[in-house]
C-alpha cells in the first residue's frame, strides 16, 4: 500500500504584495459560477494584516492551526487540521494566522453580485483596499502563463 502525503513544496507559493506573513496560489476561479479557490499558508505564529471578509467563505484546513484573531490581536478561535468551516460575509475586521507551524488553509470563497471578497483595513481602522474576484481572475491568469503574480 502507498501512502500519499501532503507537500506544499509542489505548490507556486505567491507573495501579495508587500503584505507580510502570509503566500498564497490560485486554484480556480470560476467568473460563471463566481467561485474562487485559493489556498493560503500563514506563516506559523504570525498575524496577517486585519481584513474583513465581504463574500461567503468554505474553508478547509489542510495542515497546521489556522488561527483567528480579534482585531486587537487577541485569539478568537483555533481551527485544527481538518476543520471545515462556512462563515458568511462580515463587517468585522478580524486577523489570521498560523499556529506552531505554518498552516496551510483552502479558502473557496463565494461573492455576491458586488464581486468583493475582502477589504483590507490599516491598524487606524481604514479601509487600505480591496480583493474583488475579477482581481483574483486576472492573477489566476497570469499564474496560468508562468508569470510573476504581481498582486
């Protein structure tokens, strides 16, 4: 019998900008169906920039503790290896993060008519930017050409 184990050395890990803590690649976007799957790795014991999340979320931890935590850095939640959650959209800002080790998380991430997926605020509690799913789209593009993805 085989054993087939987990290697996250065999995905294209992108950085997103100069946004710290975390990489990411592009499985699919669908524009029809208007779902993206991406999958995320926060680096372990780290917290990514504070972000709301503007579309329905499935995600599915693949490896590590996906950490949640309140906007002042407290921990909200610690979801396993294993966890499969649905969170809808909210005006919460929230951060994320891995636990002892690195986490690798699915995210499959449904927008409404509106396209938003996320709204990336500063520690001052402005909105910095947004994450729409044409923007996804367009990146998943240039990974697919082997380009550099320049987010």
């Amino acid at each position: 019998m085989t054993t087939a184990h987990f290697n996250p050395d065999g995905i294209r890990w992108q950085p997103f900008g100069e946004l710290p803590h975390f990489a990411f690649s592009i499985l699919n976007v669908d524009m029809e169906q208007r779902i993206a799957d991406v999958i995320f790795r926060f680096d372990a014991g780290q917290q990514i920039v504070l972000h709301r999340h503007k579309a329905l979320n499935h995600t599915f931890v693949v490896r590590g503790e996906h950490r949640i935590y309140e906007e002042d850095g407290s921990l909200r939640e610690s979801r396993p290896t294993g966890s499969y959650t649905i969170s809808p959209a909210t005006e919460t800002p929230h951060r994320e993060g891995g636990g002892e080790v690195d986490a690798i998380v699915l995210f499959s991430m449904r927008p409404g008519q509106d396209d938003l997926l996320y709204e990336v605020i500063d520690d001052a509690g402005n909105l910095g930017g947004t994450i729409t799913l044409s923007l996804l789209a367009e990146l998943f593009a240039a990974q697919r050409a082997g380009e550099a993805v320049a987010a």
